[in-house]
C-alpha cells in the first residue's frame, strides 16, 4: 500500500474529529450501510466530514489495510476508529455512541454553537 494514501488518511482522520470513509458521500450515500452511519451522525447533530472511496481505487483498498477493517463505511473518532455501520448503529442504540462523542470532546452542532453564544 503506499505511503502516500497512508500519509492522506492520517492526514484527514488527524484532521477531523469526526470523520467517515464512506461510498458516496453525505448529501448522496451510495450504499445502504454509508447511508445509515451518515443518518445516525446527522440525526446526533455530529459535524463530520466524509471521504468517498468510491472516487479513488487507493483510497477504497488503503482504508482498508490502515485499519485492518474489510468493509465500508469506516468511522473514526479523535483518530481511532470506531467501526462500520453494524458496531455504529449498535453504539448508537445503546447510547454509547453518545457518552464516546463526549468523552471525546466531541459535541452536536447545536450545542456548540450555544456554548460559544
């Protein structure tokens, strides 16, 4: 795998407290499993940034070595990934997805916003 696609994720994933590998993107999911994690997120009011692998073949096979994680979407948070759509859904259900975020600093668009106010 090259370094430069390595170099791209952590870039990114060091980047972007919230940020998701998926196929399409947020505005037009292009697999059912992307397009739940994305509605998950949007429904929490969780800004995050997205990645779509569907737009480069180096990305789509490098997310999957850098993690050691075979399917897409991938979800990381702070850096570390959190897991694909099943674990994020699970999370979320258990309201463990939340106290993570939190933990992370990490806090709906809403919130911050009036925190700053």
């Amino acid at each position: 795998m090259s370094d430069a696609v390595f170099d791209r994720i952590r870039s990114e994933i060091n980047a972007n407290p919230v940020m998701l590998y998926m196929k399409g993107d947020a505005m037009f999911p292009q697999c059912g499993f992307s397009a739940r994690v994305v509605q998950i997120l949007s429904h929490m009011k969780v800004p995050f940034q997205t990645a779509n692998v569907l737009e480069d073949a180096g990305l789509r096979d490098g997310i999957k070595a850098f993690s050691n994680w075979p399917t897409i979407p991938q979800l990381y948070v702070k850096g570390e990934l959190v897991g694909g759509c099943d674990i994020v859904t699970e999370m979320y259900q258990s309201g463990e997805l939340e106290s993570l975020l939190a933990e992370h600093g990490v806090v709906p668009a809403s919130a911050s916003a009036s925190a700053s106010a």
